[in-house]
C-alpha cells in the first residue's frame, strides 16, 4: 500500500505540532482505499500542474472562489478540509484568507508531497496536514480526516466533483462532504459552468480553437450513461514560457447539472444549494469576440451547498 512515502513522513511531523487527534489516524486507521489500484494522470503531471495558477483563468478563478469563501473565513476558528487539494495552491490561498486550519487531501501521492512542501516553507506550516484519500472512497470519514466525521466548519473542492465519471460516484463525492461537516457546514466547490443542455454547450465550446483565459476546454466524447461528457483541458504556457514548456493537458467529467443537484440531496446535503456564476473582472476581460464567447460559456462557477 503506497500512502505518500516522504509526503506522509512530513505529514507526521506537522501533525504532532497541529492537532494531537490526528494522531489517532497515523496510528489506528486503516490506509485509504483503492489509492494503489488508481493511479492518477496528476502522478505524472505533479507540479507542472502549477503552470495553470500563472494563467488568466486562475486570475477568474481566484477573484470567483475568494469571493465566494471568504464570508465563511471570518470566524476566527474555521476549520477546513480542501478535497483535491492538489499542489496546496488554494490549501495555502485558504490559510491567508483567514481559515484556522486545513486539512488537504488528494488522491495524487504526488500532488500531496507537493502540497506538504509548498506549505512547509510558509507561516503556516502548523496550521496544514496532507494526506492521501479518495473523496469518492467508500469508508471515507476516517480515512479522510482521520477524525470521526461531521468536524469540519466548510468543505472546499476547487476541480474534485467534476472527476466524478457518473451520477453514483458524485453521490459518493458528496456523501464524503457530507460526512465530513458539521451539521451547520457548507461545501464551496470550483466546478464547470452548470448546464442542462450539454450537447449544445460542447458544441459550442469544441467551435473555438484558442482561449484568452490561457486555458482551453473540448469536449471530446460524450458518455455512454448519457450524463455528461469527458471534458480535456489544454493549459497554455504564459507567452514567456512558451519557448521551454510544453502545454499540459489533463481531462475529467461535465455531467449535467440536474444530476449534481440530485446527487447533492441523495447524499443528504440537505440545505441551500446555490449555482454562482463566474464573473470576469472588467480588469481581466476585453472587448474583444473571444472574451465575449467566453462570458456566454463561462469555464467554471462556484457551487456552495449547505448541509442542513
Ligand atoms: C485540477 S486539479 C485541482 C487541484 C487543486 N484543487 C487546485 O485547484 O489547485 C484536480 C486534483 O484532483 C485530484 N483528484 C482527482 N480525483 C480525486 C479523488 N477521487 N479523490 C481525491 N482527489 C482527487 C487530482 O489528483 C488533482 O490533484
């Protein structure tokens, strides 16, 4: 069973300095699930992974998820579990913006060493902890937080309900949110624009060849189950990289946005759920027929679900 190697040793070392009933996770619980039988297209892409956070859209992205998070950080002791969480990019963005702790967790043994690094060489090294999991395990209360569940304030996924492949597996998504929040919590997630009508958003969106987001989407097969389509993503080097770095690629799933809305209710996220669609700041965006396609097909939105 492969749970991160150095990663986790560092995990352990932060943990006896940030909340002793973690311990009980490293010592007693049983490793996550099928994290050896599911390796993960972000184990080859690891940090490259960044090259999007220096992007146009991660500048629509931040301004989107800020906005949007930070009424639930103004409590002085919020703490957060970040599923896919990836490079801790937004674990750390989380921290600064005033949550108390973070919990990261990724399916990516990579990604994780990554995210214990980055946050190791920043003020709030004691305030974060890393671990493997997957979000749409089975038996993910303890094996996620290490806790007995329903102990998180908010749960954040910036890009993880979107590698749900069909309605069950974003049930279990969900099913993990929920378990994992007190009864008063919310889920914050980044995912793709909410569409009923896929077939004629793909359509649209497979018309444009270039992005100004630096970020462009395709939809290159629609699924069997009918519920969605495999959506790739191709990430364009910043022009002053464009000579040494190749573009990265990486796909998941845009399932049909009734199928989030009930996966959200079968999973017991009972409370208010609310679509927020993404704003490009008038700085960011141009008058220009590229920018405009994009305002009509935004390239993410911010879900918030309560629980209760
Ligand atoms: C697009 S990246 C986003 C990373 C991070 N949230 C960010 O915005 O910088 C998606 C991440 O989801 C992780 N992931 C995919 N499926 C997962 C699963 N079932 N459970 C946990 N993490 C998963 C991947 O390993 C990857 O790190």
């Amino acid at each position: 069973m492969k749970t991160g190697g150095e990663a986790d040793r560092i995990s352990i070392l932060h943990l006896q300095t940030f909340q002793p009933s973690f311990l009980r996770f490293v010592d007693d619980a049983p490793p996550p699930n099928n994290i050896k039988t599911m390796p993960s297209q972000y184990d080859t892409i690891g940090s490259q992974y960044d090259m999007i956070k220096r992007t146009t859209f991660n500048r629509i992205e931040q301004h989107n998820f800020r906005k949007h998070v930070s009424p639930f950080l103004q409590n002085s002791n919020t703490r957060v579990l970040d599923l896919a969480c990836g490079t801790g990019f937004y674990s750390h963005l989380l921290l600064s913006w005033g949550a108390s702790s973070v919990v990261g967790v990724d399916l990516s043994p990579v990604m994780v060493e990554a995210a214990t690094n980055r946050l190791s060489e920043t003020l709030y090294a004691d305030q974060a902890v890393f671990r493997c999991g997957n979000g749409f395990g089975r038996d993910p209360v303890k094996n996620l937080s290490g806790q007995e569940g329903e102990d998180f304030d908010i749960v954040t996924g910036v890009w993880f309900l979107n590698y749900a492949k069909d309605k069950e597996e974003m049930i279990e998504g969900f099913r993990t949110i929920a378990s994992n929040l007190k009864p008063s919590g919310a889920l914050i997630a980044v995912c793709p624009n909410p569409v009923e009508d896929l077939d004629t958003l793909a359509a649209s969106v497979n018309a444009c060849p270039h992005s100004p987001s630096g970020v462009l989407y395709k939809y290159p097969k629609k699924l069997e189950n009918g519920e969605g389509y495999v959506m790739t993503v191709k990430v364009l080097p910043p022009l002053l990289e464009r000579r040494e770095v190749e573009p990265l690629q990486f796909s998941g799933f845009h399932l049909r946005r009734s199928l989030w809305e009930e996966a959200a209710r079968a999973a017991g996220m009972t409370g208010r759920l609310e679509w927020n669609v993404c704003e490009i700041p008038e700085e960011i965006g141009e008058d220009t027929e590229e920018w405009k396609s994009l305002r009509r097909n935004p390239q993410l939105a911010v879900l918030i679900v309560y629980k209760k």
